[in-house]
C-alpha cells in the first residue's frame, strides 16, 4: 500500500513539473518572438504586429534604388515659354565643370529650353548638346555643383531571359515624379518598327530589349537597370493597345554608349545613303502613281522607284521597278528593314543586295555614299 501511494505521489510530481515547465517554455516563446504581438498583416514575407514590425523581406530591390535614385531627373522641354513635352533623364558621368545626361530624343527634340527637377526637387536649367532621331538618344549637360550622384552603367549583353529589372522614371509627369516599376527581361534582340519625325507610317527598326515593367507616358528616357542597380538600357518606348499589357522597350546601353561621344560634341550622325528613293511592296497606291507593276506573289520588301544620280545605286545594277528582298543576306521586309540593315554600316562600306526582277532573283554590290543633309 505503502510503495502504491510513493508511485502515485512520484507521478503526479512528474505531472505537476512538466505542466509548470510547458508554462514557462510558452511564456518564453511569446516575451521573445513576434507571438507576442497579434498579427494584423502579412504579405511577401513582410510581417506587420500590432507592437512593431518586423520585416523578412526576400528580394527587395530597395539598396539598388539606392544606387540610382538621386541619378535620375525629370526633363520638362519648353518651346516659346510653352511646356511640350515630359521625360525622363539620367546623369551618366561628370567632368570639372558639368554632369551629362542621356534620354530620348524626341523628348528633347524642338525646343528652346530644357528644366531639370532632380530628385530632391530642385531644378535645374540644361542644355541639349545633341541628339539623333533614329537613335532616339540626346545628350544633355547640367552644372555640375547639382549632381549628388552618377548611374552605374552595365551590360544587358550580360542579361539573361526572367533576370530581374526595374525603372526609374516620371510618369504622367510631376505628380509621379521618381516612380519605381519592377519586371523581368522578357526578350532581347526585339526588331520592333517605329516612325521619325512625325511620319505617318513606320520608317525605322529599333533592335530593342522587351520587359514587363511598366513603362507609361514621362518614362521615356529614364534608365533601365539590373538588380544591382547598373543601367543596362534606356527606356523608348510600350506598345499601346487595348489587346496589350505589359510589354516595354529598352535601348541597349551598349548601342547608346556607342554613339555618345558623337551626340556630346553635337555631331550630326552622318548615316549612309543607298541613293534611291523607295516604297513598300505594300504601298499599292504610291507604285500606280510612279507606273511600277510587282509581281503579286511578292509580299515583302522595297520597291525602287527611282536612284539618285552620283550614288552607289546609280553605279549599280539596280534600276526602277527593281524589288529588294534582301541586304547582306538579312530579310528586307520593308523600308524600316531596310534603313536599319543599311545603318549597320558606314559611308564608304561596299554592301550586297538581293533584288527581284521579272520574277528572277539577283545580286549586286552597291558602295554606300555620305549623307549631303
């Protein structure tokens, strides 16, 4: 009876311990960890209590905003005291005297007067040193005493398809000023056909980088960067329709930076001349009017319709009526096609050109002349 009683009273100890044991162990887990707290709120892996909050971000871009942010300014373009048109604009680089910027051309293009709004708001008087329509780069030139900070520029030949990018920009203008968009890299090498100087149609083929980052009126001209926070692009242009979400263009930062020594110096880029005046197969109304009949099975390329005297073209093979298909051996679809394969090279650069006539395919070598504009 006796050893009966001893088991029960060594049992209900062992109970009454590990009872006040759990307790303690408990009251430790909530005084040290945010069970303490009622959770009001919870969301890629941010955690928000009541008592403070605690952040478990994974994959926050906010150090490379860093890098970048104070970088960026909005561009307001004035013509006649008169506000044109808003963009976007990033310092690239200082010397003694000034900061230089890099944005779209046709945010600067037709102006008299160029104002900075920098990231702490302040503004600040530029000057265009030069641009190029069919680049869509400008370069501009501010005081130096007003730059806190210079972009990093990278690689986007480094960029791999789903790699992380985001914007810095000014959207719909002021308001939005210094927006942050975030996506991915959804294509590169993109062939996208664009117009110049308010053209009607497309005459121009940019080789562009696709994202999914938004990209809205105000951010033309503002860097695109990886996630270290190093420019890889700058933003041109999205493709707007109701059907479409979601897909914006970049120029390569290789291609820009190729160009800028020029646009600093305001150089007029001089692109070659084939020496033809053209029109799509297409253009069925603009071949009645020059009295040039195609084949009806052609559905792609340039029709000559006439070559300029002293030209490469005049010392040729190429005549009116003449279809061209292909330059170098890359696919002429159209004009645009054929202005992007023709400034790939330099005035002075001999070319191969595939053409159609009277249903058969030929061949020619064309030397390419300056531009006398």
């Amino acid at each position: 009876m006796k050893k009966a009683n001893k088991e029960n009273t060594k049992l209900a100890f062992i109970i009454i311990f590990s009872f006040i044991m759990g307790g303690v162990i408990m009251l430790a887990l909530l005084k040290w960890t945010p069970l303490i707290s009622e959770v009001i709120g919870s969301s890629n892996g941010t955690v928000v209590t009541k008592n403070k909050t605690q952040v478990y971000e994974k994959n926050s871009l906010a150090a490379s905003v860093d890098k970048i942010y104070d970088a960026v300014v909005m561009i307001e373009a004035y013509k006649n005291d008169q506000l044109t048109s808003t963009g976007t604009g990033f310092i690239y680089k200082t010397d003694n005297k000034y900061g230089y910027l890099l944005t779209n051309q046709h945010v600067v293009a037709n102006t008299d007067k160029i104002n900075l709004i920098m990231s702490n708001g302040e503004d600040v008087e530029a000057t265009v040193l030069g641009g190029d329509e069919y680049l869509d780069l400008a370069v501009l030139r501010m005081d130096k005493s007003k730059v806190t900070l210079v972009a990093n520029i990278g690689k986007s030949e480094s960029m791999n398809l789903g790699d992380t990018v985001f914007t810095v920009g000014s959207p719909m203008g002021e308001d939005y000023r210094g927006s942050v968009t975030s996506g991915i890299l959804s294509g590169k090498d993109r062939m996208v056909s664009v117009s110049v100087s308010n053209a009607s149609s497309n005459d121009w083929v940019m080789r562009v980088l696709q994202i999914d980052a938004s990209i809205n009126p105000g951010n033309s001209g503002g860097p695109l960067l990886n996630a270290n926070g190093e420019v890889i692009g700058v933003c041109s242009m999205k493709l707007v329709d109701d059907e479409i979400e979601g897909m914006g263009f970049a120029i390569p930062i290789e291609y820009a930076m190729s160009h800028i020594d020029s646009l600093v110096k305001g150089e007029k880029i001089d692109w070659p001349v084939l020496g033809i005046s053209m029109t799509n197969v297409t253009d069925t109304s603009n071949l009645y009017r020059n009295g040039i009949t195609i084949d009806k099975n052609i559905k792609e390329g340039v029709v000559v319709v006439k070559i300029s005297e002293n030209t490469g073209a005049a010392k040729s093979e190429l005549t009116s009526g003449d279809v061209i298909t292909k330059i170098d051996g890359n696919t002429v679809k159209d004009s645009a096609y054929l202005r992007y394969e023709l400034y790939q090279h330099q005035a002075g650069d001999t070319i191969e050109i595939t053409y159609i006539r009277n249903g058969k395919e030929n061949t020619t070598k064309v030397t390419l002349s300056k531009s006398s504009n």
